[in-house]
C-alpha cells in the first residue's frame, strides 16, 4: 500500500511555521491568480494581495455580481471528444496547456543502459491472441535479462528502445513494475497515471499500461501469461501482480505505449477484460458482477451484499431546516431499495417549531447536539448513538438518486482492505459536483463538468481515491471506532478529508464510486463558515503544499482553480 504519512506525529519532521504557513498560502494564491482568468483579472488580483480584508471586502460584493454576468452571458465548455485531430484548436487540449510538441525529449542516462538489461518482445496485435502469449511466454523462458517490454511490431525501433532505456535509469532492485504516462489513444490528451496503483481502481481497467519495464523473475513467480485471459493479457498479469504484492514504480515522464488503435476498441478488449476482472474477483474471495463500463476496457464491477444484509445506520446533523430534512429522509423512503437500515437525526439546537413538531412525530430517533456547530463532533455523537454494523453519515441537503444505493455502498465498503466509500454527488442543475477528492496540491473536489472536463476511464471507474466528502460516505462502525472517530478540533472543514486519511496510515483502502449518486445542494445549513484554522490545522498534520502527494491522482496533473494544469518536468 503507498504511503500516507501524517507529518504532526513524525517527530522527525521539522515544525511548519506560522510564517511558512502563510508563504504557502499566498503561493497557492498567487498561482491561482496568475494562470486564471484575463490580464485584467490578473492585475486586480495583484492589486488586492492574497488573503487581504480588501480582497475579502471584493470577493463579498463581486461574486454575487460575477454570478448574474455569467448568468446572463451563460458559459460553453468544449465537449470532450475521441476524435480530434493533431491541429485541434487550444481548448480542446488536455490538461489545457498540455503541447505534445512543447515537452522536452526524456533524457538518457548512459550508465544505465546496457543492452542485456532488457528484453524487448514485439507482438502483432493483427494477429491472434493466442499468438501473442505463446510468443511472450517463449520470451519469458528464454530470456536471461532482467526486464521485459512489451511493444508492438507496428511501432518505430527506436520508440520502444528509447522508452526501456528511461524507464532503466528510473528502476530500482525492490521494483517489479516500472511505467510510465503515454501519449494517446488521442493526440490532444495524454494518458496519465497515478502514483500507486490502486488495487481497486486495477479492478476497473488496466491502470499500467504501456510503456512498462517488468521484471522476468516475477512473471515466473506468478505463472507466466494466462492464455485465457486473451487480449487482456497485460491486465491480467498486473492484476496477479498486484494480488502477490509486487511493487510497481511510476515514472511521471510521457512516451510511446507502443500500442495500436485497434487496443482501445471494444469489440477487441471489453469481453476479455471483464472475464479476467471476474476471475480476480473470485481469487480473492469476493462474490460480485462485472459487465463493460463507458469506455473500452473499463469495467464495472459491484460486489454482492453480505448474507444476511448488515443493519446500516444513516446520521444526518441538523440545525432546523426541516425543509431539508423532510426532503432528504423522503428521497430515503421513497427510492432506497435496502431492507436493513435505520435513521438518526442529530440535532444541532433547532429552535423553529415546525421543526420541533417534525422531530417529535418522526418515528427515527432524534440525538440531541448542543453547541456551537461543530460538524465532526456532531458526527461522532450521532456514531455513538448507533449500533448498526456500517454508518453513512449524510447531509440534510441531499436527496437520493440511485434505488440501490446502500447496496451498491455496503458491497464495497464490507470489503477487509476498504475504510470508506463515497458516492458521486450532484448539484442542482444536474451537473457533477462531486466525484472524490483531489490533492493536487491542495483538497479540491473533482468535477467532470468543471475541472476535470475530458472524459476517460479514470474518472468513470470505480477507484482508490485519497478522501470522500463527509456529506455521502460510507463506513463500517468499527472501523470508524478504531479510528476514533473525526478529529473534533477540525469543527468545520477538512475534518472528513483528514478521517480518510489517517484511514489510509492504518491500512485501508478509500473508495469513490460513480455508480451511486445523489443530488446536493451544497452547504445549505453550514452556510458560510469555514475557518481558517481548521485548514491550517489540516496543512500542518499532512504537510500539504509540501510533501503530500495524492497517491490516487496523475502526479503531472495540477488543479488550480478550475483548471487542470500539466506539470512539465
């Protein structure tokens, strides 16, 4: 598992400053400001500083106004598309300043290249499957090098040859994997990868890919290349790989997969990848369905419920708005599909009588929670009240889409290596809000109809991601009692963030899920509050703006703002 350390208790770690917090926000700002917007948005945001009562004083009365403008004017993304050709204009380009002709050619290190490290076998994906894996498996036991790549016969020479060289200088003895980004299946968009191969998100397509150095050894420690498993053969292998804790090593460095058009059509890997992802399921003792997900060679996979179906517990905090509450345990009623879960409202001092009178005649239990809103200690109350075998905590502001949605959620969520489980949430409008969380460099939702606007298998997939919003998550009690619960110092915000992670230190996986959705209306009863301390809190315990890194997210990927930025090394 790829490790998430909390910088707070590693007594090694220097102290983050106030002054250095401080340089860090205004540096995240500062590049915000300098690649958002045109120059005169630019200049403004110069002249008011970062963090500043005037800058304040203009984000109050200048939202509402930008809001009205561009309600008026009305805004138009560019609609992703698989076919674009190498001249597309700017805006369809992915991550938006991302120039295949812009990036520098990846450098070789001479020491590292000896040419009997790395066994290059070229495979005709014109030809047949079978072929292929008997042409590998001959490679694998014939080979007396280290490492194999794979490339096919249609590609340049040199392609594969420059990208076993760099992948060579990057390789360490403990790696049994070393990949890197590619460019295609498409000239504007690149494919890029994460930092660690999340052993779930491998359930949902092949995350490695080409170009990747693998070590022959252990193909032979494995079994070699399954026949059966066809044209997802590479997926395959990466699965056994990372069922027998091999290590996988990412390079973030773009080159030539070394594979064909024909690879990322359906009709050549959607029933091969879904029959390998099937019989992962069941090496590894789950019971569950698999069927062909949006794109070619991502799956959908969902897991059966547990016999008999564990009792959920759903704790929803309130402050009045009993509009909400009564929309949201409504939608509950009326769609959820589940036989075994229970309500708990947890009441944040409500006062309005129409609200008093719904909670005396509702037939779910009402908590009390005095005080001040303190959103995780309210939460951990509400935990404490339960006995159910899994919890969801859950916003009043939202309203149950999918029937099934418990179903879908406590699948996952009863798996041994999972924490916690999150849902895709959407606004008023319909438009996705909410499909993880980011930290890319700070904790920022991601959203395909804002900041992440290509459409791919990455954010269609059921994957490992590093945090869930608190406002739909999913998770078993005793897991949660483990944990401690949420930090309570963390009254406001990054209080669900933070659980999530320290989920990761202990050994469990966090879940995102697209295949489960509701709407949310965002913060309507929290309103405006979100203190400063409680990020800054939250900055000091994960080192964020410094050494975090999102082990789920691609690492050349920078969101500032809205926009999706390719880092160039």
């Amino acid at each position: 598992m790829y490790e998430i350390r909390q910088h707070d208790v590693d007594t090694a770690a220097p102290a983050i400053t106030d002054d250095e917090l401080r340089r860090r926000w205004a540096q995240f700002h500062g590049n915000i400001r300098m690649v958002s917007g045109n120059r005169l948005r630019r200049t403004i945001g110069r002249m008011l500083g970062d963090d500043t009562l005037r800058y304040h004083v203009a984000r109050f009365f200048g939202r509402p106004i930008l809001r009205i403008i561009r309600k008026i004017r009305g805004t138009k993304k560019p609609e992703p598309t698989s076919k674009v050709e190498i001249d597309a204009p700017e805006e369809v380009y992915f991550p938006i300043n991302y120039r295949p002709h812009l990036l520098p050619r990846p450098e070789r290190s001479i020491e590292a290249l000896r040419s009997e490290d790395v066994t290059i076998v070229r495979v005709d994906d014109a030809s047949s499957a079978e072929s292929v894996i008997a042409v590998l498996n001959d490679a694998v036991e014939s080979a007396v090098t280290t490492w194999m790549l794979i490339a096919d016969v249609a590609d340049a020479p040199g392609d594969a040859r420059l990208a076993s060289e760099v992948l060579l200088t990057h390789a360490t003895p403990s790696d049994d994997v070393v990949f890197a980004d590619e460019y295609g299946p498409t000239p504007y968009a690149p494919t890029l990868k994460s930092p660690a191969v999340g052993p779930h998100t491998l359930l949902s397509y092949n995350v490695v890919g080409r170009p990747a150095l693998i070590r022959l050894d252990t193909i032979r420690r494995i079994g070699r290349f399954s026949p059966v498993a066809r044209w997802a053969y590479e997926h395959d292998l990466y699965l056994r790989l990372s069922e027998a804790d091999a290590t996988f090593h990412h390079v973030p460095v773009l080159l030539l997969g070394g594979r064909r058009p024909s690879a990322f059509q359906r009709e050549h890997i959607d029933d091969d990848t879904a029959r390998v992802v099937a019989a992962a399921l069941s090496r590894r003792g789950w019971s569950g369905t698999v069927a062909a997900g949006a794109f070619p060679g991502l799956v959908t996979w969902r897991i059966d419920v547990p016999t008999p179906p564990p009792s959920i517990d759903i704790v929803i905090p309130t402050r009045d708005r009993v509009d909400l509450v009564r929309q949201c345990i409504g939608a509950i009623k009326e769609k959820t599909t589940y036989p075994n879960y229970d309500i708990i409202i947890l009441d944040n001092d409500s006062i309005d009588p129409e609200t008093l009178d719904y909670f005396k005649a509702s037939p779910y239990r009402v908590v009390p929670c005095p005080g001040p809103f303190n959103y995780a200690h309210i939460v951990n109350r509400g935990v404490t009240h339960s006995n159910a075998d899994f919890v969801v905590t859950l916003n009043n502001d939202t309203i149950v889409v999918t029937p099934d949605w418990l179903e879908r959620l406590v699948g996952l969520a009863a798996l041994p290596d999972v924490g916690f489980v999150g849902a895709c949430l959407l606004d008023q409008d319909g438009r996705r809000e909410h499909e993880s969380i980011v930290i890319s460099p700070y904790p920022q939702h991601l959203r395909t109809d804002s900041n992440y606007w290509h459409a791919d298998s990455f954010v269609n997939a059921v994957r490992d991601v590093a945090a869930v919003t608190g406002a739909v998550q999913m998770v078993e009690r005793a897991w949660w009692n483990a944990l401690g619960g949420m930090d309570e110092e963390l009254r406001v915000v990054m209080n669900d963030v933070d659980i999530c992670l320290r989920s990761h230190v202990r050994g469990r996986y966090v879940l995102y899920t697209p295949d489960v959705q509701l709407y949310h209306h965002v913060s309507s009863s929290r309103g405006s509050l979100d203190p400063l301390e409680d990020r800054n809190r939250f900055i000091r315990r994960w080192d964020i703006f410094g050494t975090f890194v999102d082990p789920y997210f691609p690492e050349s990927l920078l969101l500032l703002g809205e926009t999706m930025y390719y880092k160039f090394r």
